[in-house]
C-alpha cells in the first residue's frame, strides 16, 4: 500500500521535470579490458577542475564498465555532435550480452585510453582518480591527460529529459 500523496507525487513530478531542463553534453565513454572494448553512452559528465584538469562522471551501480573504472584506469570520453547518431543509437541500445556497440563504427584502436570514434568532435584521455558512491551512482573522478579535437566544426549534441528521475 503506497502512502504518497497525491501533493507529494505532484510536487515530485514538477521536480523531475526540473531536473529534467539540467542541459548534458552527449558523451561516449570507451575503455579496453578483459581483451576487448567496452563502453557506454552517457550525458552525466562535467569538468570538475582546471589544475590538473579533471571530469566527474556519474555511472548507475549495475553498469558492467564499472569494472574497468578503478582508480589508476584510463578511458577516452568521445565528445558527440548531431551527425553522430549512428554512434548515438548503437550506445543507446539497452545492454544484451555479446553486444558488440562498435560493429560497424569507425574507430582508432591506437589511443592507449579506449577507443575514439574518428568522426567524434573531440575525445580526451582520462585516468581514474577516484570513485565515491552518490545515491544509486558511483561518480569517477578522473585526471584529463590528453585529447584533441576531430571535428572542429561540428557543434556538440545536447541532451534535455522529460523526467530528471529517469535516463
């Protein structure tokens, strides 16, 4: 038996939509490990400082990379613009085992990080710093080391949710 309220669900639904209005860049973050690439799409990510410069990055507890990302770990984050949907929509498929998310994407195997999408705006190379539990999250704190960008005039694809409760 549910004891929430109708002002309470009202209040929480105007919250969410709120919450939903946070603007989020539309990244993929890739990875090597256990012999072959790993990655996941994600729009929870921000600089975090300028010396050294760092990211957060907010991962849900049941992801599988999380695996990969313990301190001292690198990973590329692949930057995304509009006309990268085919990336966007291979990363947005809900996870399956034996998926393989880069079948058919251009990629650069030679980035010591984690794969980089060659059509990407940018990509940086990261190193895990830390990682500290927030809610039904963990958040990876990791050193930018390098990067460059790929698509100079292509402008970054933003995210907005209907619902800051849900992806």
């Amino acid at each position: 038996m549910s004891t929430t309220t109708s002002s309470e669900e009202s209040t929480k639904e105007k919250l969410g939509k709120a919450i939903g209005r946070i603007a989020s860049g539309v990244y993929i973050v890739t990875t090597y490990g256990d012999g072959g690439k790993d990655g996941m799409l994600t729009t929870w990510l921000v600089q975090s400082a300028f010396d050294p410069p760092m990211l957060s990055l907010a991962v849900k507890k049941e992801r599988p990379i999380l695996a990969h990302l313990q301190k001292g770990a690198a990973f590329s984050v692949n930057v995304l613009s509009k006309k990268n949907m085919d990336v966007f929509k291979n990363f947005a498929k809900p996870f399956t085992e034996g998926l393989d998310r880069f079948e058919g994407l251009s990629i650069d195997s030679g980035i010591k990080s984690g794969p980089v999408f060659k059509d990407c705006v940018a990509f940086m190379s990261c190193q895990v710093h830390d990682k500290v539990e927030a809610g039904d999250h963990y958040v990876v704190v990791a050193e930018i080391t390098s990067g460059g960008l790929l698509a100079s005039e292509e402008e970054p694809m933003v995210h907005f949710r209907k619902n800051g409760f849900q992806y």
